[in-house]
C-alpha cells in the first residue's frame, strides 16, 4: 500500500461566509496542489471539503497521514465523536443533528477505503505545508470577495 501525507487547510471569510480550501498530497517526494471554495460556507465545511478532496484524489488504497490545524476534523475522527455520531443516526451526545453530516458521510466513505491517521498540528505556526494550504485556501476565498 503506498503511503501518502495529505496536509489540509480550510479559510473562511466571515463565517458564514465566502471560502477556500486546499489539499497538498505529497507522495515520494512529489507534490500535487489541490483548492477550490464557495461563496458562502463555514470555516468547519472547508476545513472537511479540504479533507475529503485530498482523499478523493488518491486513485488506489493509501495508508495515509493526513495533517490538519481543525481540530473538530481531527478530534472527530481520533477521539471517537464520528463513530458514536454513525451508531446514534448521526446524533451528537447533546441530542442535536450532526452539523455538516453530508459531509462526515462522504469522508466516512472514504475513511474506508483508505487507511488513514489524522494528525493536528497548530495552525499559523510555521509549519511550511500548514502555511502553503492556508495561503491556497485563502486565495481561493478571497476570488469570491473580488467578484462581489
């Protein structure tokens, strides 16, 4: 199985409000730049856009390490919270819905294709590939502010 590092960021402007995101898949010491956005969004919606793009990429199985600044994206998935959300009918502990469920359930598809772990690492902190998607993702947002 190949082993791939996927490095995500999501930006909002306004939240809601217009958006980007951005994956960079990195794989035997290529790189491919993925982004893209929407006018009007959330911060969390991207930061999972950004994830599940970075996944839908991959044309085989991957062991994949994927490397995000969201901790709801991470936490969701390494704490246990999306597990229990499936068993209880996307239903959270406090009783409400699942905010951003089509989303969760693309990414569970792809979660079961793919191996994959989540790491989280500070966002705005100098970590070159953190810094490079959050710049994508921030252009990609802010051609919805020009084209206002």
């Amino acid at each position: 199985m190949k082993k791939v590092n996927i490095y995500t960021d999501g930006a909002c402007s306004g939240n809601p409000g217009p958006g980007g995101w951005a994956a960079v898949l990195e794989f035997n010491g290529r790189e491919l730049e993925l982004s893209g956005g929407e006018e009007n969004t959330t911060n969390n919606r991207m930061e999972l856009t950004a994830a599940i793009m970075g996944l839908e990429a991959l044309k085989e199985e991957c062991e994949v390490t994927l490397y995000s600044d969201s901790q709801y994206l991470v936490n969701a998935v390494e704490k246990g919270w999306l597990k229990s959300w499936i068993a209880k009918g996307w239903i959270k502990s406090d009783r409400k819905p699942v905010i951003n469920d089509d989303l969760w359930k693309r990414l569970v598809l792809l979660l079961e294709r793919h191996k994959v772990a989540f790491v989280w690492v500070r966002g705005h902190n100098g970590h070159a590939y953190n810094e490079r998607c959050d710049a994508l993702a921030v252009s990609e947002s802010e051609k919805f502010i020009k084209n206002r």
